[in-house]
C-alpha cells in the first residue's frame, strides 16, 4: 500500500521518465488540480521509492537547468505499482457490491 503522493508519483512515471516539477505538472493535469504535491512531499516520496527500489534516479540531463534529476519506474516498481492497483480495484468492486457509488467530482461522472 502506498500513500497517495507515491501512488501518484509511481503512475506519473508509467509512461515516461520525469524531473520533480514534470511530476508535479503531470498529476495536477491528469486530477484537474485536484491533487497537487508539494516539493517537500515530492521529494520525501521519491526518496522513499528509490530506497524501496520502485524507482531510480536516470543519466538523462536537462540542457536548460542541470539540476534537474530525471526519474523512472523501475520493474519492481510497475510490478507494485499494478498490484496496488489490483488491491484498489478489488476494494472498489466489494463498495459497488454493497451498493456504494461515488458522486459527481466537478464536472466528472
């Protein structure tokens, strides 16, 4: 089970490496701006995962800020990373069978 930062972190990366404020940028576009991470837990996240092995820090550099450190999903990261996502999927399915549903999000069904 991860916290929402690193779950957000771990499927920011799914499609391509990414510096800190391209994470950042990505989940804000994909939740509307529901969800924004902050540096600090950005990069207490990130360094979490990295310890855990579920991402690693890439050779890629920036040509306009080189302090830029570029980061990728690892293969035990995508492994974690789906059975989360089994993990959740189950939880949504037992809710819709006891007759949960969620309600509108701004804008969203």
């Amino acid at each position: 089970m991860f916290s929402p930062q690193q779950f957000e972190i771990l499927l920011s990366l799914t499609d391509q490496d990414r510096h800190g404020y391209g994470i950042i940028q990505d989940v804000s576009d994909r939740t509307g701006g529901e969800v924004r991470l902050g540096t600090g837990a950005l990069y207490t996240a990130i360094r979490s995962l990295a310890a855990s092995g579920l991402i690693r820090e890439t050779d890629q550099k920036d040509e306009g800020d080189a302090r830029r450190r570029y980061y990728r999903l690892t293969a035990a990261g995508r492994r974690a990373l789906e059975a989360e996502v089994a993990r959740l999927d189950a939880l949504l399915a037992t809710a819709r069978q006891k007759g949960v549903r969620p309600r509108s999000i701004r804008g969203r069904s």
